[in-house]
C-alpha cells in the first residue's frame, strides 16, 4: 500500500511511511489547524517531516493498494 499526503498552497506531494493511519493523521492535522501546533509524520524514506497545516490551504490523504 502507498499512502501520500497532498498540499495545496504550498502545492506539493509527499510518500509516507506505509504504516501510517490516515484517519489519525487527517485527525492530527486538523488538530493542528486548530491549534497552530506543528505535527510530524515519516516520509517514505524514513525522514521525519515536520507540517504546520494552520499554514495548509488544504490537503488530502490517498492511499492506494498494490
């Protein structure tokens, strides 16, 4: 499964981690648009990404199954 999250404005696409829950990573985000609290999720290769999404005009979650 491969599971990316996309940005708009900042306009971007980022592979994360397959073990990554997208329900709570959409719940975290939301969270910390709330809050203006940072959240950090682990890309694809391992690196940790730090997100602001008070700073995300909007994002989506895709995940697909191989």
């Amino acid at each position: 499964m491969s599971i990316e999250l996309i940005t708009w404005e900042p306009q971007r696409r980022r592979p994360l981690a397959d073990d990554t829950d997208p329900e709570s990573l959409h719940d975290e985000l939301a969270a910390g648009a709330r809050t203006g609290e940072t959240v950090d999720v682990t890309g694809g290769d391992g690196e940790t990404i730090t997100l602001n999404p008070a700073r995300i005009q909007a994002w989506s979650i895709e995940t697909k199954r191989e």
